[in-house]
C-alpha cells in the first residue's frame, strides 16, 4: 500500500510535473509572444518552427554519431543554439518574402503563414521521410536526479527549466533594457509615431519577426527530449500555443508567463484527479470561458486606440 | 406577394448579378448533371456542400470583417444531427439483432450502452432533425456571438477562440465514442424514411436538392446584402466606430452575421451527410476549418457566387493534383494560399469584376512592387512605403 | 549487385513455387483463360494485365505509419510480376493519395472500383478510413485487404482482415504477462479512440474473469497528446505490476521518452504495448525503450527462411536502413492471399474470389503459417518481444496458432 511518505513523493513529483509542462508551454509560447504579442502576425507555421530545431537535433545527432564521437556526449548544447541560428535565418527570409507586405492585414497573414505550413511540412516529409527520427539523446540528458529513493526529478525537464529561465531572460534584457528593445516596443504601441520618431520599424519588424522564429528552433531542439521529430509534430502544439498568447493578454510578457503557468498548473492538477481526455477538455473550456469574460487577456497593457 | 417576387428579385439583383446567378445555375442544374457521370456528380456534390461554408464565411469574414476559424463546428454539427436521424433508422431491432442491445446504433452497443441516451431520443423524429440541423448550430453560434462581441472581442482574438472551440469540440466527440461514434464519426447510413439515400437515383435526386438549396441560399444571402442590413455590415467592416457612433448595436450585427453564417454551414453538414453516406469528427477540426476559409478567399471574400467557384475549383484542384502528384499537392496549395493573400487579394471576383486584363496587370504591379520594395528594402531607407503608407493614413 | 539480386529472386520463388505451384503453373498458360471467362463482371482485366487498387495516405499524420504499408503491398505485387503475374496477367496499381483524411478515403475508393474498375484494393490503415470505404466496397462489391491489426467488431464479405483483431492480439499476451512476469495487478493506458478503447475493455475483462488481476488504472490521452507528467505520477503512486499501454502517434514517443525520463526503465517496471512495432521504435529511439515487451503476430528479427528471404527483399528495394514491422508484413500478405484465391476460383470476379477464399494457406508467409478463417480473419500466432537498442525486438515467446474471433463472446 501506499504510505505517507510515498504520498509525498508523488506530490513533490507532481509539483515538479506542472513546472516542467509550465516550461514547455512557455518555451513554446515565447517565440510567438514576440510575434503575434508584439508585431501582430498570426504565424500558423510557428509549429513548423519549432520542427526546424527538432530535425537540425536530429541532423546533428546523426552527424555525431557518425563522424565526430567525440561530441555525443555534447551535442545537444550546440545543437540548442544551431537550431536558434537556423530558425531564425528561415525567419527572416519568410518574413523578407511574404510576412513584411502583410504587416496591416493580420487576418491575411494567418492564410499566408498556413500555407507556408503546408509547404515546410512538405519540404520536411520530402528531406527526411514520411516516418518518424529520433535523434540520439546523450545518456546524461535522459536519466532522472533521485534527492530520495521515492522521488525522481527527470533531467531533462531540469533542463527545460534552465533553458526557458534562459530565454525568457534574453527576451526581457533584450526588450526592457537595450535600445532595441526601446525600438520595438515604440514599433509595437504606436508605428506611426516609432517611425515619425525615426526609428526603422522594417527593420525592428525583421529581426522581431526573426528573434522569435529563433525562438521557436530553439524550444524545438527542446521538445526533442520530450516529443516527437516528423513532418508533423510541431502542428500539435499550435493550438495550445496560441491559446496561451491570448490568455495571457497577446502584448504582455509578464501575461504571457502567468497564462503558461496557470494552464500548466490547472492541467497538471485536472490530469492528476480527473483522466486525460477530460482534463485536457475541461482546461480548453475555462480558457475560453474566462477569455469571454476577460477578452484581453490576464494582463494588458493599456493604450489609447 | 407573388407579382412582388419578381419585382423584389430584379430589385435586389443588378442585371449584371442576375446574369451571372443564371450561368451559375445553368452550371450546376444543366451542365454538371449532363457532363458527367454520376460518380463525378457526386463529388461535385460534395464540394458543393462545402460551398454552403464558404457562403457563409463571405457574409461572416467578407462582410462582417470577424473571421472564424472553426466553421467546421457548424459544419459538422449540422452533419451530426442529419447522421444521428439516419443511424437510428439504419439501427432497427431487426438489423441491429445480433446486439446485446438490439435497436441501438452499433457503436453504442460495443460500448456496453444499453439503452439510447437522452440526446438522441428527439432525432428518431425527422421533422425534429430537420429542426435541429439549423438549430442546433444556430443556438451555438448565438451564444459565442453574444458572448465575445458583446465584449468586443474580434478580429484575431475571435479567430483564435473559435479555433479553441473546434479543437475542444473535436475531442469531446472522439473521447464520447459512446454517445458519439468516436473518431469513426457515425457510419453506414442507409435510408431515409425508408428512402435509400446510397443508390444512383437518390444520389440524382440528392444533388438537384443540393444545388437548389445552395441556389436559393446564394438568392437569399445576395438578398440579404442589398438590404439595409447588408448595408451596415459593409459599413460596420469598414468604420466600425462610425456604425457605433450612429447609434447600432454593432455586437448585434456581428452575431447575426456569425448565427448566418453557421446555419448555412449547417445545411451544408447535412447534405454532406445525406449525398457522402457519413459523419466524422474530422470536419470538426481546425484544418477543414481554415481549408474553407480559402475556399472562400480564392472565390474572393465578398463575393457570395465566388464562395461557389472558390470551393469548386480548390476542390477539383485537390482532387486532379492529389491523384496525379500527390507529391507537388501540398506545395500547390500552400502557394495557392499565399498567392491569394499577396497577389489575388479580392479572389476570382476580383478577377471577373476588374476583367481578366485589368486585374492581371493589377497583380503585375502588384509582383512589380513586391519586387520593388524588396529592392529598396535591401538599400535600407529610413521610410518604407508602408510606413508612408501609414502616415497618409494617419494624416486624413 | 544485379546478379545477387537475381540469385536471390530465383531462390525466393523456388520457395514460392512449392507453395503456389498451380500458380506458377498456370502462368505460363495465360491463354487457358480466356478474359471473357475470369471477368465476367466488367473489372479492369485484359489478356495481359490486370489492375488493382492501392489505397494508403501518402500525405498528412498519417503517411508516418502507412509508408511502410505502400512499400510491402508493391514489393508483393513485383514479385508476383516477376513470377509470371495472375492467369498469365502482369498486376497493374493504381495508388491513390487517402490524405489521412476519412471523406478522401470515401472519395478514392469510389474512384478506384467506380471509374478504374480495379480487381481489388489493397489499403486503408486506420479503423476510421476503413469504416469510411466500407459501405463504398459493399455496395460496389469491391475487394479489400486490410493490414492492420484493430479492435475486431466487423466482419464484411468485402473485406479481408490480413492484421490481427483485438483478442489475437491481447488475451495470449496477457496470459504471458501473468504466467512468466507473475503480474497481478494491471494499469491500462491508451490514446483516446476506439481502438485502444475496445482493446483495453477486451484487457480489462479477461485480466478480471479469468487471470483474476486486477486493474488499478485505466487512463486515456487524447490523439497528439504531448504531456505524460501526471499520468506517470498516478502510475508511481498505484506501482502496478504491469502497465499495459496502447499509446499511438506521436504521443507514443512523448510517452516513451517521459517515461525514461522520470525513472520508469524496464529494471523496474513491466510494460507491454501492442501499439509499438519496429516502424514507431524509429522514432521513439530503441534507447529510450529498451527492455519493455510488445505483443505482436511478427517481428522483424522472427528467425525463420521465409522472413530471410523477404527482409533481404524489402531492403534490397526500400534500403539497408529501412525497417519493417507488424503492419507492413500484414500488407504483404495482401497480394499473396489475394493471388491464391484468384487462382483457387479460377477467375477476377469478385464473388468467386470470395467464395474461394476460406481456408485459404499461406506457407511463405514471413510470419510463418497463415491460413484464411471463414470470418474473414487470419489464423496467426502471437509473439512477445523485448525491445533491444538497436530498435529490434528480442523474440521471447510464440504461441500456437489463435483462431481469429472478432465478435468474441463474454468480451463485449
């Protein structure tokens, strides 16, 4: 049976379970917090995004395995940061080709970035295959930290943990204390003005737009460790993200980390007590129930319009 | 009433629209049934209950400026109540005898159902269903309607939210398959009133009551729009605020266009059901959702016959190209999207309005733009065009 | 290379000819059956070829699993060419594209027995799709050979079931799990359809009237569910002696990797799947597995000279890296069976194809004896196999031969 002891196991263990799914809804939320948050764009292909980082993991797990054993152990870390590089890079192409001339009509954007979803999860099913890959995790990455002989913290939600803590630092240095960041929430609140002001808001438009693609890779080579790598697998979160950016209030940052949390958290909880289905049916429903009564979100920023 | 009729018609419709409804209707009633086999025909039936969606959208997105992404609920609860009436009369305790439970729909008997729930007792009646298949769908939408615009919740917000709702609704009905049929949707339908709806005579029968209902809802939607309230819709997309101003009750307008909009899907769902011979939660989803949506944009968002064309030609597209380069499909369609946002914005109205050579050069200079500002862009200047562009406006 | 080929090929369909040696000996005389006599129901047969259907999803979520499916019911297909075809007649496919989408499905099966008149169809994956086709195939009187293993609960005279249903699948491995793993106690989880539904209530019912186990848990996740965290916890908190896990798509790999992940290895914990073949263990990484049983009717590593010939034949066309699992084998079979009916009836027509069928055997079979049951269904074995890291399965255990009963009484 069941002794206290292990009661508590379970309840540290749970704790642990609604952090680490608060930071997988972060990470993928971040990225487009950034985009649709701050510049406006409905990116349907932010899923697609995220497939890039999962498959550039893959890439490089392979080339370890095969020619450079010495970095199987290591990998990982650079293949983090490859991801962001080569995310971010399709970003600012897609946006220097498509999203910049839709930058007034947000409706329009949705249809153009859906297509450009369907196009990228093509190009991923003609390079890799229809099937699944699954990139070889280091050892290191897929064990568990045991504090007591009841309790295991997996290690790679530790990682997620860094990680978001990580981004979400480089994304508020980056918008609350740089110039740059001074730049792109002028573009953000009022365009006109940030460019009567002098400030080149194309330009803040395509690293922004750029930034949280970059994003969007790096939670991607993330997933690796908690998901799966096909042509698919980054459509699954959508969805969940999207809603996230909107509960939270879609300019806030702070919004957007307590929407995560606070999803994260009624999930876990609802998961726990009640089964999967309806715990997953429940929470979409108080999202929306609240979104009706609350439509701007948790938090919002209070403008003038 | 019956000398107004035609008054009213011509009234409502320019010389210029009327032409164009009677080539649509001489397409679907003359030439379609003559050129085609009925396979073929059925298909065309089938996309035409898409169209149905499409309509719908024009009024909602094209008119009413709230775009919803998940018409597929509509859709599909529409084509729910039309299956429920057909499974139950496919379930008689005769067919159905080799059940723990004879007289009740298969998939209820394999989930040790053993009596019929409560929500499937109205749809042993066919007036009931045929009642519930625009209600159903209509009270839904009014209660979402109410609920956000009375807020002023719109434009992406809504979009997303409506989304939500089709991803909550689809895996409600996979997770239910006791009540619903699962991920299976509710199959093997076989009559209606004792009516075979699967031989080649009802499907001929099914696709003149198809097209007449899409016709008599494309009169009704044109109708619509002339009116006063197709008036304020139009205004309302355009200068919310001003409409407001005036003294409407613009949230009110914004769910009679979104209740408008789902009971015509709702129709389309069930003639859906009747001409393919099932129901599945897969129309329910997000991605039949937005596939209707350009569906809708490629006939040309405020055009209420383009929503036709639209959806047959994405659909016959899909088809011809699915079977011959499955391959190339999904980059044709992915391009076709963003084709239609960059180049084609107002869809294949656009073209027909402008005339072929206009709105082609139209698109030119649109492509030349493109190009040039890609230019300029890579000179990095310090005023972008659309930021003049902004300016202008601001300055008006 | 060619001349391995060839070698193999040779040594392939010598094996073959003494299954089907009517066959081959009817295939040289195409002339003793003249069209107008194999086809008297206006099917797409001519004196040299004959047409069938291939019906997979080729694109969409999908297209993961059916790949493998299209590429076994071709390398069937080519052999039988390469063997001198059906009646003298060189097979011709027509593949269309299901989408993963039901209603397209619909759509092309109507297309391949309406427009093409093809002679069978080999195809459909999911449950859904075949529910889609099948009032197409009984009112057009096609054929249809399903590959999946699925929850049973049909039985159409249009359709063979080359897959196992739900009780070939379950029962045998269940009886395993308590005689050689002593479990006693049970956790049951699934994806949320009805599939894993059907099967676990299969479970549930002979774990408690006859094993006398008992289920501590039972738990569905909705399709693409990614987030395993609490689920894992409540498995922690009930420690069961087994977990039985019917988990598909890519939940699969979340689940698997999370598991790992949270300490739950198999130096601790049994866990059968039967939703896991060598296709899934490509994704999932064989790593983050390793150590856990499926229950399946083949495996890839099954040690017999049939299966040699046919793993060697399938990576000497798809590729060395290319792996094959239970579905895959199940498609091959396909064309096999349908091609030992159509000669035992001497002719296309689908309803003398149907009455040929029962009792129909099979002795190439890579999984071994098969051999066709009135209902439709196949007579097969059930396997248990431990996964391996290299993403092969160890095979532990055979059964005998289980009769298939898709309606099974007192299991409802």
């Amino acid at each position: 049976m069941t002794s206290m002891s292990d009661l508590f196991s379970i309840l540290i263990m749970q704790g642990f379970n609604g952090l680490s799914s608060f930071c997988v809804l972060l990470l993928m939320a971040l990225g487009l917090a950034i985009i649709f948050g701050q510049m406006g764009v409905i990116n349907m292909a932010h899923g697609e995004f995220l497939t890039i980082g999962a498959y550039t993991t893959f890439v490089l797990s392979e080339v370890s395995q095969r020619w450079a054993h010495w970095m199987q152990g290591s990998y990982f870390i650079v293949a983090v940061a490859v991801s962001f590089v080569i995310a971010a890079a399709v970003g600012l192409l897609v946006e220097h080709l498509m999203i910049r001339h839709l930058y007034r009509r947000p409706l329009d954007t949705l249809l153009a970035t859906w297509g450009l979803s369907l196009i990228m999860q093509q190009i991923f099913r003609s390079t890799f295959g229809a099937k699944e890959v699954s990139a070889t995790l280091p050892d290191w990455l897929m064990g568990s930290v045991q504090p007591t002989p009841t309790i295991d913290i997996p290690i790679n939600g530790l990682l997620m943990m860094g990680l978001t803590l990580l981004m979400t630092m480089i994304v508020f240095i980056g918008l609350f204390k740089t110039r740059w960041g001074v730049w792109v929430r002028a573009t953000t609140q009022n365009r006109i003005m940030a460019g009567a002001a002098g400030i080149n808001t194309r330009k803040i438009d395509r690293y922004a737009f750029g930034l949280g693609c970059g994003l969007a890779g790096m939670a991607g080579a993330a997933f690796t460790t908690i998901g799966s790598t096909g042509p698919t697998s980054g459509s699954m979160y959508i969805v969940d993200t999207f809603l996230v950016v909107v509960f939270g209030g879609a300019q806030s940052l702070i919004g957007c980390i307590a929407s995560a949390f606070s999803i994260a958290q009624a999930q876990s909880t609802a998961e726990f007590f009640l089964t999967g289905s309806t715990a997953k049916v429940l929470t979409l429903l108080t999202v929306i129930v609240i979104l009706m009564l609350r439509p701007q979100g948790l938090f919002s920023i209070r403008v003038r319009r | 009433m019956g000398s107004s009729w035609q008054a009213r018609l011509t009234k409502v419709t320019s010389n210029k629209e009327l032409t164009s409804f009677l080539i649509l209707a001489a397409l679907l009633l003359v030439v379609f049934p003559l050129s085609m086999g009925i396979f073929r025909l059925n298909l065309v039936g089938k996309y035409l209950t898409y169209a149905f969606v499409a309509m719908g959208l024009v009024i909602s997105w094209g008119y009413g400026g709230i775009l919803s992404l998940g018409q597929g609920v509509f859709f599909g609860l529409g084509g729910y109540c039309m299956a429920m009436f057909l499974k139950l009369e496919a379930s008689d305790p005769v067919a159905t005898a080799i059940q723990s439970t004879p007289g009740i729909p298969d998939f209820m008997d394999w989930n040790q159902l053993t009596a019929l729930p409560f929500f499937w007792v109205p749809f042993k009646s066919l007036a009931l269903s045929l009642i519930a298949v625009p209600l159903v769908p209509a009270l839904l939408a009014l209660l979402v309607g109410v609920a956000m615009f009375k807020r002023r919740v719109g434009g992406v917000y809504f979009a997303i939210i409506t989304q939500a709702i089709a991803a909550i609704l689809s895996i409600l009905i996979i997770g239910q398959q006791g009540y619903t049929g699962g991920v299976n949707g509710i199959t093997d339908l076989k009559t209606m009133h004792g009516w075979d709806i699967r031989t080649d005579s009802a499907k001929y029968v099914l696709y003149f009551v198809n097209a007449f209902l899409l016709l008599g809802a494309a009169l009704v939607t044109t109708g619509m729009l002339k009116s006063k309230l197709g008036r304020l819709l139009v205004a309302m997309r355009d200068k919310e605020d001003r409409v407001r101003f005036s003294g409407y009750d613009v949230a009110n307008l914004k769910t009679f266009a979104f209740v408008f909009a789902a009971v015509l899907s709702a129709l389309g769902g069930a003639m859906f059901t009747l001409q393919v011979g099932f129901m599945s939660p897969s129309f329910v989803g997000i991605v039949p959702s937005i596939e209707m949506v350009i569906c809708a944009a490629v006939g040309g968002r405020d055009s209420v016959l383009g929503a036709v064309y639209g959806t047959l030609i994405v659909n016959f597209g899909k088809t011809f190209f699915s079977e011959r380069f499955p391959e190339l499909w999904l980059f044709l369609i992915g391009a076709l999207f963003i084709a239609v946002v960059l180049v084609f914005p107002n869809g294949l109205a656009g073209l027909n309005r402008e005339g072929i050579r206009k709105s082609w050069s139209g698109a030119r200079k649109r492509i030349l733009g493109l190009r040039d500002r890609w230019r300029r862009s890579s000179s990095s200047d310090a005023m972008p065009p659309a930021v003049k562009q902004d300016v202008k406006e601001a300055m008006r | 290379m060619g001349n391995r080929q060839y070698t193999y090929r040779s040594k392939l369909f010598s094996a073959l000819s003494a299954a089907c040696a009517l066959g081959i000996a009817t295939a040289a005389v195409a002339a003793d059956y003249p069209t107008a006599k194999v086809n008297t129901t206006g099917l797409a047969v001519t004196d040299t070829e004959v047409t069938v259907g291939q019906l997979h999803s080729a694109t969409g979520t999908m297209a993961i699993s059916e790949t493998g499916s299209i590429q076994a019911e071709r390398l069937a297909i080519d052999q039988i060419n390469a063997s001198g075809g059906i009646l003298g007649r060189k097979i011709k496919i027509i593949q269309e594209d299901g989408a993963s989408d039901w209603p397209t499905f619909a759509e092309k099966a109507k297309k391949l027995l309406i427009s093409d008149k093809v002679a069978t169809v080999f195809g459909c994956w999911t449950s859904a799709s075949r529910k889609a086709v099948l009032p197409v195939f009984e009112k057009e009187n096609g054929l249809l050979y399903y590959p999946t293993f699925y929850e049973g609960l049909e039985q159409s005279k249009n359709v063979f079931y080359t897959g196992q249903e739900a009780t070939q699948q379950i029962l045998a491995g269940l009886d395993w799990l308590v005689k050689e793993k002593k479990a006693k106690t049970f956790f049951l989880i699934g994806s949320d359809y009805i599939w894993p539904r059907t099967s676990n209530k299969i479970a549930r019912k002979h774990i408690e009237n006859v094993l006398k186990g008992t289920v501590v848990g039972e738990e569905y996740y909705p399709l693409g569910h990614t987030q395993f965290g609490s689920l894992i916890n409540k498995i922690k908190l009930k420690k069961p002696d087994a977990i039985y896990a019917i988990v598909v798509g890519g939940s699969n790999v979340s689940f698997y990797k999370q598991l790992k992940a949270a300490g739950v290895t198999s130096a601790k914990q049994t866990l059968l799947t039967i939703s896991v073949t060598e296709d899934e263990l490509l994704g999932i990484g064989g790593e983050n597995m390793v150590g856990f049983y499926a229950a399946m009717k083949y495996f890839q590593s099954l040690d017999n000279p049939n299966n040699k010939k046919f793993v060697e034949a399938f990576k000497a066309k798809y590729g060395a890296k290319s792996v094959i699992g239970d579905v895959t084998q199940a498609g091959y079979l396909g064309p096999w069976l349908w091609k030992a009916a159509v000669e035992k009836a001497g002719s296309f027509d689908v309803d003398k194809v149907v009455a040929a069928s029962p009792n129909i055997e099979l002795k190439t079979a890579p999984e071994g004896y098969v051999k066709l049951h009135p209902n439709h269904h196949l007579w097969s074995k059930l396997r248990i196999g431990q996964v391996e890291l290299n993403g092969q399965f160890k095979v532990l255990y055979e059964s005998g031969l289980i009769e298939p009963n898709p309606f099974p009484k007192g299991y409802q």
